[in-house]
C-alpha cells in the first residue's frame, strides 16, 4: 500500500471521528484514544490494527509486502463503527446533563432557603 493512500485513509478517518463523535485530535492515533469509550470492541481493534501498520508502511520493504485488502478492512470496520453513532448526540447527552445539574443545584438552594426561613420563622 502507498503510504500516502494510508495517510489519506488514515485523515478520512480522524476526520469521521471528529464529526461523527466529537472527538477532536491531530492525528489519528490520538482520536482513536480519545474516542475509545464510545467505539465498539471490533471497531477498536480495527484501529489498532490500522494504527500497528502504520510502522510497517514507514520500512520501504514491509510496506511493498503489505496486502491492501486489510488495510482496507480494518478502515471499513472502523467507519462502520464510527457510523453507528449519530452526530451531536453526546453534546445533546451533555447538555441535558448540564441542566439536569443546574435544577437540582437551584433545587438544593431553594429548598435550604425555604429551611432556613422556616426555621427563623417558627422562633
């Protein structure tokens, strides 16, 4: 495989990463340890395995004997891992955790407020 089809492959992939998880790296190796969590067993592996051949495609005599079919299988199980997530569901995830957060701190609050006033109230 040319290793600059890898390294197209390889950014079409960290790019996929970054809009489709919100996962934003430099390279693709970084992207695929942040977005761990949220990337199935096989889909993970796959990097991994993307990730292992990137040291072979660097060495002139591995890279000629590198069979294109598991490149391409290992890219195609990772982008079929990534696709199973829909874009903006963790921020929507976050956002709602955000709020649910913010009541019930302003919950806490009022409800101390109420006790105290009670309290102060009843002396």
């Amino acid at each position: 495989m040319d290793p600059t089809r890898y390294a197209s492959l390889t950014d079409e992939l960290r790019e996929m990463i970054a809009t489709r998880l919100g996962v934003r790296a430099r390279s693709f190796p970084h992207a695929v340890r942040k977005a761990r969590p949220m990337l199935s067993h096989h889909g993970w592996q796959a990097a991994q395995h993307l990730i292992a051949m990137e040291d072979q495609l660097r060495h002139p005599k591995l890279s000629r004997h590198m069979a294109n079919d598991d490149v391409e299988a290992a890219a195609n199980a990772v982008k079929r891992a990534v696709a199973r997530h829909r874009p903006g569901v963790q921020i929507g995830r976050r956002r709602s955790l955000l709020a649910a957060e913010i009541g019930f701190r302003i919950l806490l609050v009022v409800g101390a407020g109420l006790a105290l006033v009670y309290l102060l109230g009843t002396t």
